[in-house]
C-alpha cells in the first residue's frame, strides 16, 4: 500500500472542511445585502428612500425591497451574488440534514425539506421583484417567511446535543427574528393605514434586522460543522487512512463513478437492496404516521368547534325573525347530549375507536347541512350533529385530558385563524356557501380524511406519541363532580363568547376616532394580536405541562391575573381594555390543561359533563338576556347587567384552582412525549405567523378614496341589514358589498350589526367591505354597550367620532355614531343612529330629542343623518320627524316622498342631486336608501337654501353623466335588476338641479 493511501485518501479526491461552505454562503448573503445597500445609497439614495407617502427627508434609510429590486447597478450586482450564494446555500441545507438526521425522528427530513423549498422561494422573490409582478413576488416571499418557521423550529430542535452552544445561539436568533416581526408589522401598518411620514423608515429598519437575522442564523452551521469535525471529500474516494474512516472524522463522498467490479452487483444481493429500500419505506412512513395522527385531531377538534359555534347563529335566525322566543331556542339544549353517557354500555362504547369514529361521522353532518336551502331543515341537522359531536368529546376530555387540552385549544385556535382569513367567517359553516365565501366541500373532503386516518390508526399509534389514557385512577376521584363540572361548563362559554374570532376583543374596547386616528385597535388591522397572545398562553400551558408543573397554573396568584384582566377588558376601552382582553385571553388558553385535568379528576362523566353544558347554557342565555330584555320573559332582571354574567363565569371558574377551603386536590401529570409538545410548539408558530400574514396581505395598498373625487360629490347610503342573515338564514355580507360596490357609496350607515355574539358567530360584518373595497371603518358601540349595533363605513378620512348610547328607558338601547369626516377638505357631520321600535314612544321621542340636539350643536357644519327612525313623514310632535327636521336644523332628502317608515336620510349645508331607493331583494328585510349631494366650494355655504331652491327636478339626462346611478338596476319583481335589487317606489332615481346662483 502505498503513503498516500496510508496517509488519508488518495489524490484523485479533494477535501474541504464543511464549515467553510458555511463560511462561504455567509459571506456571499452579506456581501449580495450590502453591496446593494451600498451602491444605493451612493447612487440613487433620494429615489430609494421615497415611498408612496413622504420622500427625503422625512424618509432616510430606504427599504430592503427598494434597495435591490429597483435600479441598476445594484438590482444586478445583487442577483448576481445571490446566484452565487445558491450553490453554498443548498449544500448547507443538505449538510445539516446528513449531520442530523436520525432514524428515531423524522424532525430533519422535514427541515430538510423546508429548507430546499425556502432557497427556492428565495429565487422566486430575489429574480421577480414587486414591480415585475406584485402577485407572485408577494406569494414567494409569504412562503419564504412561513418556511421560516419549520426551518428555524425545526433546526433548533434537531441540533446536535453534542452542540449546545448551537442550539442555544439559534433559540436566540430565531426568538429575535419573530419577535421583530411584531414591530415591524406595526410600522408597516403606521405607513400604509395611517401615511405617517416617517414610520418606514422605521419600518426598513426591523426588515433589515431580519435579513441580517435570517443569514446569521444559517451561519450557525459553520459552528455545528466545525464541532462535529464533518468533511466533505469530492472525488474517486476508495478509502481514508487505508481501510476504514476514523471515528473522529466525518466524510461525505461526493463525486466519482463506480468501479467495474462495483456494478457487478449478483441478484441475490440486489433482491437484497431491494427489500432493505421497502423496510425504509415502511420505516420512513411509520415515522411521519404520529406527525399524521396528530394533524387528523387537530383538524377534528376544529371540526367539532365548527359545528359547536353554528349551532346558536342557526336557530338564533327564527329568534331575529320573530323578535320574540320562537321555540328554535330549545335546539341549544343539544349541547346537553353527554345525558346519554348516564347508561353504562353507552359510555363503554364511545371509549372505543368504532364508537368515537362512528360520533365523529355523525358530527359532520352539521358540516354538510350547507347543501339545504331550508332554515329550519339546516337547523334540525346542525341539532342533531352538536349532539353527537359533544359526546365523543367530553369523553375524550374526560379519559385524556392533557393530551386533549392540547388538540382543543389548536382546534380552537384554527378555526379562530379560519375566521380572520375568512373575512370574519368560518368557511365551513352550514350557513356559509360558495357565495358567500365558503369552502363547504373542501372542509368535509378534509374532516373525511381526518377520520379516515383516525379509524385506521394503528393501536400503538391511536393516542400520537404515546399520549397518556388517563391520570387519574378509575376508582379513586380527587374532585367532587359539581367541582369539575361549573368551571368547565364557564370555561367553555368564555372560549365561545370571547375568543372564537380574534376581533371580539377589540369590538369590546372599540370607541372610534380622535384627531384622524383611531383611539384604540382595529379588527382588521390588529386580530392578529389575539392570536399571538392565546398562542402565548398555551404556550405557557404547554411548557407546565413539559416541565410537569400544571400545579403551578391552579395557584390562586394566576386565577388573580384572570380576573383582573377580565376586569380591565369590562372596564376600560381602547387600547387599556385591549390589553385587559388579551391578558384574558392568555390567561383562559394557559389554563386549558388545569381545567380539563379538574373535569377529568371526578371520574364521574355523565355527571360532570352533563352539568358542564347545563352551565353553558344558562350563561349563554343570559348573555341573551343582557341586550334581549325587551323581547324575553324576565329580560328586566339581566337588562345591561353584563358585569354579571361575567362574575358568575369567573366564579365558576374560580372552582379549578386550588384554594385552602377546597383542600388540596390533585391536578395530575403529564406523561405526554417531547414530541408532541415540540409539535405543538411549531402549529401555534404556523397559526400566529399564518395571522400576521393574513393581515399583511389585507392591508390596503392606497388610502380610501371617494369614487368621484373630481367633482367634490358624496352618495351616501342607509340600511338595515338585519344581523347579517339574509332571508334565507345565509350570510349576507358579499351580497351586502355587491350593492355597496354598484351604487358606488361613499358614506354607509349599517344598522343591526353588532355581531360579537355567541347568537350571531362573533363575526364582524364590515370585514369583507373594509378589506375588499378599502373603506374606513367605526363599528359604533361594542356589544358591551348592549345595543343592535351601528357602523359608519367611509371613503373619506375620519376626524373624530363619539359613540352614543340614546336615552331608552323603557325598550331596547339606541346607539349612534356622531363622526366628522373630511371631505374635500370641508368638514362634514355624519349621524348614523337606530332608534326605538314604536312600542315604545316616550323611548323614540327622547332618542329623537338628544338627535336633534347632536345635529343642531353641529352647526354650521353641513350634517348627513342616516337613520333607522320609526315614523311618519310631517307627524308631529311628539313624533320624531318634527323633533328631528326643526329641533336638529335640517332637510328632509325629499318631503314628498310620503311613503316611509324606517329610514330617514336627512341633511343641511350641501346640494342634493339625487335620491334612490333600492329593494331589498332577499339580502335583508329593510331596503338600502341612498342621496347623492355636492359640497359647496371650500369655504362658502349653501347661497340659497329656499325650498324652492331644494326641489329644482330635473332628469337625469339634464345632469353630467357623473350624477347618474347605475342604469341596470331600472326594473321590477320580473325582470332587470340586479341580483334581486331594483328602483321601487319611484321606479327611478329622483333628480334635482343645483340652483344658478350655487358656488361649487
């Protein structure tokens, strides 16, 4: 044997340490970063740091995508590093994969795999910028950004525990790379929503921060190579230090054809090969079936939150109808059906694969009740499917607590993040289709696979990762069965009512506008906050759990959190009450496990679950009965009296936690995997990333602006639309925005919609116009103001806005939203109201007067009222009508127009050019009133405001093109129109001339 053979391998080979294409690829990203920075400041430094808002000086440091999509030379100078950075990039990757990989756990297949897409994303958004193709560049860079996620998690986890040091240097570069993006999403949002001039800068900052964070975190390969001393040989390798490779040294043989001798390869060897490739196959999937199982109870626990949280928006739809108890309330009592387990072979059953199977399947006909067009038959069927969903899962809550306190709150938490892509619905709901935004089909192809996978889970593999059956023993119950039942049937109502759509908070604390900014959060804007924060919570759950320290959640110290955040959040608004929200909300999702293991402790199912959902349906009704009052038997005792309802679920839930009167009971401990808690981890990253981008790909690219900007018009729209049900117990809100869109609104006042109710879904009905068409939004009193709701959507910026709760000392609370908008630089008043029904007369005539005076106090500021105001035309005093034109110093839009009862529109200090009245076709039982008017020049009023000066009539031809409504919507009941809507009454658009002697 010769010396070179002797000494190492022999010369037909090169060996190069791993680290240094580690070295290389962060040598190459850095220098591709800021080579482009570089070059653009120096040469085009004025155009790079311009945006959409401000430019020089305002703007000073320009953006990552400004700097290297733009301008030549550095846009080229940059791909073509980045070219260079491919090839080092993509060994490391697969370094890392042959370093790590194991045959105990499929973590590095998955990184691996993540990180060959996300290289690939990264070319897809380096070589197509934003101006080359906005769509696609914006899809790679969300997918670059999501794979982050495993890549980053996946990485850490993965990390050789021979390094440490790595892991730890990664833990800390990946926590600073996602907690950044929090700020950054919030300069981002000060730039595009609000313009401030300024803010992205900041904005650049935070996004360079995270290149420099995302290539230093792939620099710490260089350190996991060099401690793990790992080679790369290319080349013809026969052998290293003669005959065998030494332990201490890694090679990876790259490179070099097999020898002659090599290829002649018997069969009997070759059959060999072949069955030892089928072991790894089989090997390689029995890997990924936990990864598998673990996904199926995740998207069968959101299937049966779907269903849970359409049952009452279903029945709720006859209640709305009828103003009254209808007698479809008693489907809620569905949830009770745990009384069944009361019979011993019944509950034997459900504990077993085929019964917890044959449940689940029964559940999802609550899903494909989608398909009926009768109400009252999608209602039978989402009854029906509630009961059979609840009872495999109080049983599974009961023999499997702390595994299933984990699926629960990610179930709960998926369908949440559902909603807030949704437009604030849940696509698989039965009252959601393909109209109006559904995805029906797909939800129960998916829920079918689901339960597929579950039936046909391995014995071994029935509970993921070896997940716990039970912590209690069957014959020795810590806690007595009242204990455990009241705090999770209060648990339950808390997650249903406040944290089942991430905008319920925020309506909470909603109170409008001051000085063109909003005083606290949007929904649209700042939903994916709450997410963030329940993900925080079970995190905290997740890691007592880990740690074996759920005793530590039962503290009376941690229910003091609740419930002063509980307090907070019906206390304060804005942003103070926010907080109060989201603290709530970390504290219900980090309570999960405790309450479930409470429940679980009494070994006394039927009981315990039994009464759990009795207590969820009186707090449910309740709830109800708080703003329902005047439409429910004894609704005097709970009128306004939300404080209540929340001490009594905060009382119940106080049962959980350990205090010295109670004893000192048990609260179990987990026997969970590593696994599943790492699992976890990474769904709750995937849910809180998917929300933030969510919002990001929402946020509006240009500022609302009026239709016809150029002729200083306003059309202005009032309508009642009915909670956002159509009479077909279907949601409304596309159909809502259909007509919005082709009657080219520029103000809308909606009433009826307060929705942040369990009876409504917590939905916020103003989502899919805001988002789609780019309006400002006021969503008017929050449901802790106990009203039908009112909303001011604006194509012009909001000044400032006051909510006000209306006298009603007898009937329903009156709300109304008193903004001030800014119109061509004229300020305008804008009432938007919904006054009392005629039962209750004293009710409308002080709401009427307190109207009256927000209008009068207004002048001379022009006002726009849009208004639900229950009265005839020219009645008198006490009336409305009288109090509202004389006391409020205002016009009537047309006083000819006799046959109105609803809703109003009336105005003072501008021209009115036309008046429509659009029918309601089936979206609503109200029809949609809308005025058109022109604002005098900037700084002169109305010149004459003579009645006959008001009632010029003209047609519409006698007007510029731009005054006209649509023409498609001339028509009736048999034909023209538009989806069902038409000009009824008139059988057209009514149209006035501006007087000669107008300045506009």
């Amino acid at each position: 044997m010769s010396s070179k053979e002797k000494d190492g391998p022999n010369t037909e080979h090169l060996i190069l340490k791993a680290s240094t294409v580690a070295r290389a690829h962060t040598i190459l990203a850095y220098t591709a970063f800021i080579s482009a920075l570089t070059l653009g400041l120096l040469l085009h430094y004025k155009n790079i740091v311009k945006n959409g808002v401000a430019g020089y000086p305002e703007e000073w440091f320009p953006s990552v995508s400004a700097t290297i999509g733009d301008w030549y030379p550095e846009r080229n100078v940059f791909q073509i590093l980045i070219a260079l950075t491919s090839g080092p990039r993509l060994v490391l990757v697969s370094l890392l994969y042959y370093l790590q990989r194991s045959q105990e756990s499929s973590l590095p297949a998955i990184v691996f795999i993540s990180g060959i897409i996300r290289t690939l994303s990264c070319g897809g958004w380096v070589y197509i910028t934003s101006s080359d193709d906005h769509d696609v560049h914006d899809v790679f860079m969300i997918s670059y950004i999501v794979l982050n996620l495993p890549w980053m998690i996946g990485g850490i986890y993965s990390t050789s525990k021979r390094c440490p040091s790595v892991r730890k240097k990664r833990s800390i570069i990946a926590s600073t790379f996602f907690l950044s993006i929090v700020p950054l999403v919030y300069f981002f949002v000060q730039h595009k929503v609000h313009r401030i001039p300024g803010a992205y800068t900041q904005y650049s900052f935070f996004e360079w921060g995270l290149i420099f964070l995302d290539v230093l975190y792939d620099a710490c390969a260089e350190e996991e190579f060099r401690l793990n001393d790992l080679h790369v040989a290319i080349g013809g390798l026969k052998s290293v230090n003669g005959i065998a490779t030494p332990t201490q040294v890694k090679y990876i043989h790259i490179g070099g054809s097999p020898s002659r001798q090599d290829r002649s390869i018997s069969p009997k060897i070759r059959s060999h090969s072949v069955q030892n490739s089928r072991t790894l196959l089989m090997n390689m999937l029995s890997c990924y079936r936990p990864y598998v199982s673990f996904t199926s109870d995740i998207y069968l626990s959101y299937i049966f939150w779907s269903v849970f949280t359409s049952l009452i928006p279903t029945l709720f739809y006859f209640s709305v109808w009828e103003l009254a108890i209808a007698g479809s309330e008693l489907a809620l009592f569905s949830t009770l059906s745990p009384i069944w387990l009361s019979i011993p072979p019944v509950l034997n059953w459900v504990r077993t694969r085929s019964g917890q199977a044959t449940m689940h399947l029964l559940s999802f006909i609550g899903v494909g009740a989608y398909i009926l067009q009768s109400p009252l038959h999608r209602l039978f069927l989402v009854a029906f499917a509630t009961s059979a969903a609840m009872i495999p899962q109080v049983v599974t809550w009961a023999d499997n607590p702390a595994y299933q306190s984990i699926i629960t709150a990610l179930g709960l938490m998926l369908s949440s993040l559902s909603k807030h892509v949704n437009h604030s619905n849940n696509p698989v709901w039965p009252f959601i289709d393909e109209r109006s935004g559904g995805y029906n089909k797909e939800g129960l192809l998916l829920a079918i696979l689901a339960l597929y996978e579950f039936f046909t889970r391995p014995d071994e593999g029935a509970r993921p990762f070896n997940s716990e059956k039970n912590d209690f023993p069957e014959s020795e119950p810590t806690t007595h069965w009242i204990l455990g039942a009241l705090p999770l049937g209060s648990f339950i109502f808390i997650l249903h009512s406040l944290l089942a759509d991430p905008s319920t908070l925020i309506a909470w604390s909603w109170t409008g506008y001051e000085d063109g900014r909003p005083r606290g959060p949007l929904p649209h804007l700042h939903g994916s906050l709450t997410l963030l924060c329940q993900s925080f919570g079970l995190l905290i759950a997740i890691q007592a759990m880990k740690s074996s320290k759920v005793h530590l959640l039962a503290n009376p110290l941690w229910f003091a959190f609740g419930s002063a955040s509980s307090y907070a959040l019906y206390t304060y608004r804005n942003w103070p009450g926010y907080l109060g929200g989201l603290g709530l909300a970390i504290f219900i999702m980090g309570s999960f496990p405790l309450v479930l293991h409470n429940a679980s402790s009494t070994r006394a199912v039927f009981k315990t679950s039994f009464i759990a959902m009795l207590v969820y349906c009186l707090l449910a009704l309740a709830n109800v009965w708080t703003v329902a009052y005047a439409f429910v038997p004894g609704g005097v005792y709970l009128r306004e009296r939300t404080d209540l309802v929340i001490i009594a679920q905060m009382a119940c839930l106080a049962l959980a936690f350990r205090w010295p009167a109670l004893g000192n009971r048990s609260v179990g401990a987990s026997s969970l995997s590593s696994t599943v808690f790492s699992c976890a981890r990474t769904i709750l990253a995937l849910i809180s990333v998917l929300g933030v981008l969510a919002t990001l790909y929402r946020l509006p690219t240009t500022p609302a602006q009026p239709f016809r900007p150029g002729h200083r018009m306003l059309r202005a729209g009032i309508w009642t639309i009915h909670f956002g049900i159509d009479n077909e117990g279907r949601d409304s809100q596309r159909r809502v925005m259909n007509l919005i869109r082709d009657m080219e609104l520029d103000v809308v006042g909606l009433l009826e919609t307060d929705l942040h109710r369990n009876v409504y879904g917590n939905r916020d009905l103003t989502r899919v116009i805001v988002e789609e068409m780019g309006y400002n939004v006021d969503l008017g009193p929050g449901p802790n103001s106990h009203t039908w709701g009112a909303v001011l959507l604006s194509k012009f910026p909001i000044i400032n806005s006051t909510h006000h709760l209306l006298p009603s000392p007898r009937g329903e609370l009156a709300p109304a939203i008193e903004a001030v908008l800014d119109m061509y630089g004229t300020a305008v008043t804008v009432v938007v109201s919904h006054n009392g029904q005629e039962e209750d007369p004293l009710d409308r005539e002080m709401q009427s007067r307190e109207l009256a005076r927000i209008m009068s106090t207004a002048y001379p500021r022009p006002v726009v009222f849009l208004g639900y105001v229950v009265t005839r035309p020219h009645a008198l005093r006490p009336n409305p009508y009288e109090i509202l034109v004389k006391d409020g110093n205002v016009h009537d839009v047309d006083q000819d127009d006799h046959d109105r009862w609803c809703e109003y529109i009336l105005y003072r200090g501008l021209y009115r050019t036309a008046y429509a009245r659009v029918s309601r076709s089936t979206v609503t039982d109200t029809e949609l009133q809308v005025a058109q008017f022109v604002l005098p020049r900037h700084g002169v009023g109305v010149r004459n405001d003579t009645e006959a000066a008001r009632y010029l009539r003209s047609r519409k031809e006698e007007l510029p093109p731009e005054h006209w409504f649509p023409m498609s919507y001339y028509g009736n009941q048999r034909w023209g129109g538009v989806n069902g809507h038409f000009y009824h009454v008139f059988n057209t658009p009514l149209y006035y001339a501006i007087s000669d002697d107008a300045e506009i």
